[in-house]
C-alpha cells in the first residue's frame, strides 16, 4: 500500500513537471517570435509596438494606414498621452492610443474589438500595425528624397 501511494505521487510530480516543461517551451518560443518581430501581444488581444517617430508623425501613418485598409475613422483627437483614434471595420472597433515617450519615440496601442466586449481580433490589430509601420518607412524615405533633391537643386 505504501509502495502504491508513493508510486502514485511521484507518477503525478512527473507528470505536472511536463506539462510546465511544455507550458515553458511554448512560452519562451511564443515571446521569441514576438519580440523579434517588435510587437507586444497580451493574452486580452491588445497589440502595442514602439516606434522611432514623433507622436505627430505617427498619427499621420496611422490615418494612411486606416485609410489603405479602407476603415473609416470616427475618432481622431488629441488625448493627455498624445493621440486617441478610433475606426471600424465590418462590426468591428478599432480603438488606436498613441503615446509620447520622447519627442521620437511613440508607443502605438491597438485593440480591435470584434463585435463584443470579451472578444479581441489580434490579427487585425497586429495588420493595422504593420501598414502603419509601412506607411511611417514611406514617409520617412520621402522626406529624405525631398531633403537629398533640395540639397541638389541650388537655390
């Protein structure tokens, strides 16, 4: 019976110390793959990201972004931490908080909410951060054309 009860508990130690094992592996590789790609995703779906661009700047990619995905927005406002915006898409609310943490450095949050309050569409806010992050590479590139051209044609 003593052998038995032993028996019984280390079979249910080993078996919990797998599960954590695995619940570890696939926690690290998940966090791997987000910060290599330079996104923060949380378990609720808000998707945030950091980028080297004034608050200002990053407004303007966030309008060209929502504009390219043709989702109109309803909200666009100045807000203590810089600036709050809001869209839809097809019974969804895209709710976007820029923050100032310098004058070059902008934190993008993004929750896509999907028809009702418990359900968040991480996909669609991890997309809007993707053409946003586009939009702010084309803009940064043009201003540097427009910079190299007005350097070569004398005034």
């Amino acid at each position: 019976m003593r052998y038995a009860s032993i028996l019984g508990t280390l079979l249910i130690a080993l078996s919990l110390q797998g599960c954590a094992a695995i619940g570890l592996s696939l926690a690290t590789a998940g966090a791997g793959a987000g910060i290599s790609a330079g996104y923060e995703h949380t378990v609720n779906g808000i998707v945030y990201k950091t980028f080297a661009a004034s608050k200002d700047e990053l407004r303007i990619a966030t309008l060209e972004a929502l504009k390219r995905m043709a989702m109109p927005v309803t909200l666009d406002q100045k807000s203590e931490a810089g600036w709050a915006l809001t869209a839809t898409a097809n019974k969804r609310t895209i709710d976007i908080e820029l923050q100032a943490l310098t004058e070059q450095t902008t934190r993008m949050r993004v929750v896509a909410n999907d028809g009702t309050i418990f359900f968040k569409d991480a996909s669609t806010a991890t997309e809007i951060i993707n053409q946003t992050a586009q939009a702010v590479v084309d803009d940064q590139n043009a201003a540097k054309a427009a910079a190299q051209h007005k350097k070569k044609v004398p005034s």
